[in-house]
C-alpha cells in the first residue's frame, strides 16, 4: 500500500473554477483553530458547542473521526492562497441513513471564515464533490445529514442544488436532505 503523507490518508485534488479541494494536511488545523473560537462558525458547525475554547487536538480528534471513513479536503481559495475550510466526502456513518445495498455518502462542509459566506463557495464544493462522488465512486444517494432547520445557509445550499428533505427530526428542528441517482442524472442531462 502507498504510504501518503497527509492527515486525510487520501490522494485526491479536485478543482473548481476559484477553488480547489485537496487532502487535508495536520497544519491545516492551525489555521482552523481561531476560526472555530468566532461563536458564530462555532454555533453554526456545532449544534452543542464545549464550554472550553476550541483546540487543535479538539478538531484532529474531529477530523480523524471523519477521515477513517471519508475523503476529508481542505478548501482552499486560488486568489488568495488560503486554506479557507473544511469538507469531508464521508460514507454514511449514521444508522438512519444506511439503505441496505446502496453506497450512501453525507458531506459535512465548513467555510470557516465567515466573510466568505455567500459567495459562491459552498455551492461549487458541493457541486464538485456530487460529481465526483455519482461519476468516480458510483454511489446511490448523496445525504447531506443533521442540518439545523434555523440555519439559513445550510438549508439554502442543498435546496439549491436540488436537494429534498428525506426526513425531519426534533420537531423539525434538524433536517436530513438527500439526492437519489435518478436525481442526479435528471439533473446533468
Ligand atoms: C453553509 C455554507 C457551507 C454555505 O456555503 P456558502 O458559500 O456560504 O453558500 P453559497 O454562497 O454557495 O450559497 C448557496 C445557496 O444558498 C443561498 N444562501 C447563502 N447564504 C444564505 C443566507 N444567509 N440566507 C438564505 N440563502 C442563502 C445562496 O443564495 C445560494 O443559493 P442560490 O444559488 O439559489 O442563489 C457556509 O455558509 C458555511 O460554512 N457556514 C458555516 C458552517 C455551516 O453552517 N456548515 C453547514 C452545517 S454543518
């Protein structure tokens, strides 16, 4: 097996027209760690943030939950240079989203530096990893999980890309949305 030298424990660079996505190296949490102590990333990545300021062994023990089963990439901005966020094209890991015979994936996803929200980033991201994960890892269902009804980005960023609401939870609080095959094909032809 080829020993890679990075965090996420994969090889795999994407591009989209401003940003590209590549695996996700340990410095990497350096440079997330203030942004995950501005309160409003902290209460829009987390539903029940630690009391305790956010550390660097905090989001690697995060981050290593998320790469045991997934494709965890830094997003970084082409003008700039910068690591501006995290996503992570995970397997589904939660029993309620598990169908038996079906490759499922979910895609949690953060632009850390909130200036950065609304322009475009967050669809391009998850436009690109939809592609990559129906065309190149032939899944069935793409299942964006756990989204809080109350944030408004979130919600906006799958309903935009076509995404529908599988399944409600907490009175509506939290919703799963998901993205069939036959949806996805009826949406590139
Ligand atoms: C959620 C997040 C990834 C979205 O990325 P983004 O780059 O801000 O979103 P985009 O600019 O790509 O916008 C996507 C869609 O949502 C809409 N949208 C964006 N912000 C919105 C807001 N505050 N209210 C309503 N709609 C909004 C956009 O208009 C766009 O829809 P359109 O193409 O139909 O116009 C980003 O805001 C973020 O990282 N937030 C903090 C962490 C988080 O909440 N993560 C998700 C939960 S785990």
């Amino acid at each position: 097996m080829v020993e890679l030298d990075n965090f996420a424990g994969h090889n795999i660079h994407l591009e989209t027209e401003r940003l590209i996505l590549r695996p996700f190296k340990d410095a990497d949490f350096d440079v997330a760690v203030p942004f995950y102590n501005d309160p409003d990333f902290l209460q829009a990545m987390e539903g029940e943030p630690p009391d305790e300021p956010i550390t660097k062994d905090y989001l690697k023990a995060a981050g290593k939950a998320m790469a045991k089963d997934g494709f965890l990439f830094a997003i970084v901005e082409k003008a700039s240079g910068r690591t501006i966020g995290e996503v992570c094209l995970q397997w589904m890991n939660l029993e309620r989203g598990k169908i038996e015979g079906e490759k499922v994936t979910r895609l949690p996803i953060g632009i850390w530096d909130k200036t950065l929200w609304g322009k475009g980033y967050g669809k391009a991201v998850v436009r690109c990893l939809v592609t990559h994960a129906f065309e190149k890892l032939g899944i069935d269902r793409f299942c964006p999980m756990d989204v809080r009804a109350d944030n408004a980005p979130s919600k906006a960023l799958w309903q935009s890309l076509g995404f529908v609401v599988s399944r409600e939870l907490d009175d509506g609080k939290t919703l799963d949305f998901e993205m069939t095959r036959a949806e996805y094909e009826k949406r590139v032809q």
